[in-house]
C-alpha cells in the first residue's frame, strides 16, 4: 500500500457537465485549481490540456467527512459477531480487546477504509485515532503514516480520542499530550458528564489541553436531551471564555432533538455565536438534531459516516453520499431545494469544520470533485451511482468504486 505521491497538481478541463450552481458548464482546471467556468462549448479547449467529457453528468464538490473513525474498520478481516444488548461501556471493551489481537494492523485498516472512502468521493476527511493505556498511541501514530501515504488523494486531519475516557483511566492525560506533541491537529473528547463523571474538570483539562498545543477540541456528546444540553453549556462556556471560537466541535448533537424546542432554539443560538460547529451522524434511532433549524441559525454543521463495518455495528460505510440519502430520508427532505441543502452537509460544511473556507465550485477554489451520472445536481442523492470519477487537485483519483494509482486514468487529450 505504499502509494507514491505526484510531483504537481493537474491541468484539466472538463466539458458539458451541469455543475452544482452554474448549470451546463466547462471547467477548466489549471495547476490543481479552478480557472474558468464558462457555459458549455462557449470557449475552445485550450491546447494540449487534458478532455473530461462530462456530457449526461454533474458536476458537484467532493465530499468532507467530518467524522470518521479510520481506525475501527474490520474490512477485510473475519466476521465479527456482535452481541445484541450491549451499553456503550461494553461496546468500547470489546473494541479495545478486538485491537489488541495478533491479526490487527492498524495502518492496513485505515488505509482499507480510506481507499473506501476515497472512491467514493471523499477528498477530506478528520478521522479519530483511539488512544488508551491498551494501544497507547498507536492508533494516531498509524494514521498519521496513512496520512502522509495518501495525501496525493485525501487531506486528513487527525484526532487524538480518549475513546474510554481520560479521568477513570491515570495516564491517558500524558497520553493525549504526547499524541498532540507528535502531530494529532485535534483533541478529542467524550460525554463529560456521562462517561467522565466530572464534566467541569473534564472540558477544563480539554480545553487547557488544547490551548497548550494550539490545536482544536472536538467532543463526542452522546448524551441524551438534558444531561447533554447541560455538557453543551459548559462547552460554550469555555469556548467563549477561552477565545476558541471557530475549534471547538461537539458531535452527535442528538440532545438537540430530546429537549424542548424553546431550549434546543435557545442553545443553537448560543452556539452560533460561540462558533461551536456540529457534526452528525445521522441516527437511524431516537431523536434527531433539527437539522433546517441549525442551518438557518448559521452554524457549521457537518456529517460523517463514523465507524465503517467495526465492532459497533455492520450496516456502515464510508460513503458520504449514503449518508446524504439517509440524512434526506431521515429528515423527510423531497423537494429539490431541501435536497440541495444536504451537499452543504455533505461537502462545504464539513470542509467549512476543517477550516477550508472555499470548498465550492467556484473560480480559485482547489478543483476537488466528483463527476456523476444524472440530470440535476440532486439526483445522485436519490441514484447512489456507483460511476463516480474523483478528482483531487484536478487530478482522478478513482472511477466507478475503485481508488487509482496515480496518473493511472488520464483523460483523453485535444
């Protein structure tokens, strides 16, 4: 899996495909980035530039995923039997002796989920790393190689996560600062009230933490409506206190969708103003965040596939346009505006959480794409088209489910 890098970004132009935004278009890529975009056949190809043919396709941004756990995946590997009835402390156990099996390889697990991932759109991702007084910090260690290996194809940002906790477990705080010392971007963080047991010393460890190493903090909240409207609380506290606002992340915001409205209005607004973003999963169980709600209040919401065929569950992939479809059905979005809606989810909010302000389809903007079978913009969100050609920096990275090589697909030339 040792996949060399290109020397440069591509040159490209893609033709007659209707573009998210701009409607039947050209456009043309120079050096990694978006140069032009001009309606179809408006202007000739320039010479010796490479020809996409987008004909009968869109053309939309590529996809972010803003929760992943590269980590977990057991693609690959032999079955595994879940037991039914588990709480999470015991999912989190099994996962923790899983790894700590002779036939686990942290660095081929991510990279199979990445390579997954990656031919399936998705040119970003921030992926959680689990460190413990098990793996120690293996898990970031490896990602931080996949990182540097895929970096022609994905751009990572990686989290340091305290999966099982950091104040029941002495030594994990030394831990996730050597984590952060070795290159993690983020830190993670875990249901300060429910799982941690001391909420205010909790986010104030996380938040010094963070502080200390310039990084950003993103809290797993899976608590449900009140206890986790109440953790919320204490994290924009301290982002407001701390001067955090545009790094701080809370993720698997369900609590939203367990309080009353008045108090789930009340907290989205507070958020917004702290510049918390949000980042979800979708759950096919329980109450929803109110997704139309929170994106009208201005906050940064993101989506993300979490775990891929892991210990947790198998129904999982990492396929961030499934996600789109299970987050329209879900929330009951049918028109094609509401449908729109979900690639700013999908694509510009989760790049948005990256700290990528321009991951859109626009002139100067880097050229990460995906080109697909459909009429609209919006079709493959109900479609799920396996022909996808991914571009990174205008360069294919994969066509019709697989990842390539680098310079394997090159278009035709004129």
């Amino acid at each position: 899996m040792n996949v060399p890098h290109p020397q440069d970004d591509a040159d490209l132009l893609i033709t007659g495909a209707h573009v998210r935004g701009h409607g039947p278009a050209d456009v043309e890529v120079r050096d990694g980035r978006i140069r032009r975009i001009s309606p179809a056949a408006a202007e000739p190809a320039p010479a010796a530039v490479p020809v996409l043919d987008g004909h009968g396709q869109v053309l939309l941004p590529a996809f972010v995923d803003a929760h992943s756990h590269l980590d977990k995946s057991l693609l690959g590997m032999p079955w595994y039997d879940r037991v039914p009835g588990r709480d999470l402390r015991r999912m989190v156990s099994d996962e923790r002796e899983l790894r700590l099996r002779e036939d686990w390889d942290y660095v081929r697990q991510i990279s199979r989920n990445l390579e997954v991932m990656i031919a399936a759109g998705t040119t970003r991702t921030r992926a959680f790393a689990d460190v413990d007084l098990d793996a120690g910090i293996a898990g970031v260690e490896a990602m931080l190689e996949v990182k540097d290996r895929y970096a022609h194809a994905v751009e990572i940002q990686v989290i340091a996560f305290p999966q099982s906790g950091i104040h029941a477990h002495p030594g994990t705080e030394a831990l996730l600062e050597q984590a952060l010392e070795r290159g993690a971007d983020v830190l993670g963080g875990i249901d300060p009230s429910m799982l941690e047991r001391d909420p205010v010393r909790n986010l104030d460890l996380l938040f010094a933490m963070a502080q200390r190493h310039g990084a950003g903090i993103d809290v797993h909240l899976h608590e449900p409506g009140p206890l986790g409207a109440f953790s919320a609380e204490l994290i924009i506290e301290r982002t407001l206190r701390d001067g955090m606002s545009g790094r701080v992340t809370i993720s698997h915001p369900d609590f939203l969708g367990g309080v009353d409205h008045g108090r789930a209005r009340d907290l989205i607004g507070r958020m917004a103003e702290a510049g918390i973003g949000l980042t979800t999963n979708v759950p096919s169980g329980g109450p929803l965040p109110p997704l139309q709600e929170m994106l009208a209040a201005g906050l940064l919401v993101g989506s993300g596939c979490d775990g891929a065929l892991d210990s947790w569950g198998p129904l999982n992939r990492s396929d961030m346009l499934l996600k789109g479809y299970q987050m329209a059905g879900r929330y009951g979005l049918g028109t094609d505006a509401q449908l729109d809606t979900v690639y700013d989810v999908i694509a510009t909010g989760g790049a948005a959480l990256m700290g990528i302000e321009d991951h859109r389809i626009r002139v100067g903007a880097e050229a990460d794409l995906v080109l697909m079978p459909g009429e609209v913009p919006v079709e493959p969100i109900v479609s799920l088209p396996r022909q996808r050609t991914v571009l990174r920096r205008g360069r294919i990275i994969a066509r019709d489910g697989l990842m390539l090589p680098p310079g394997a697909a090159e278009p035709s030339r004129r």
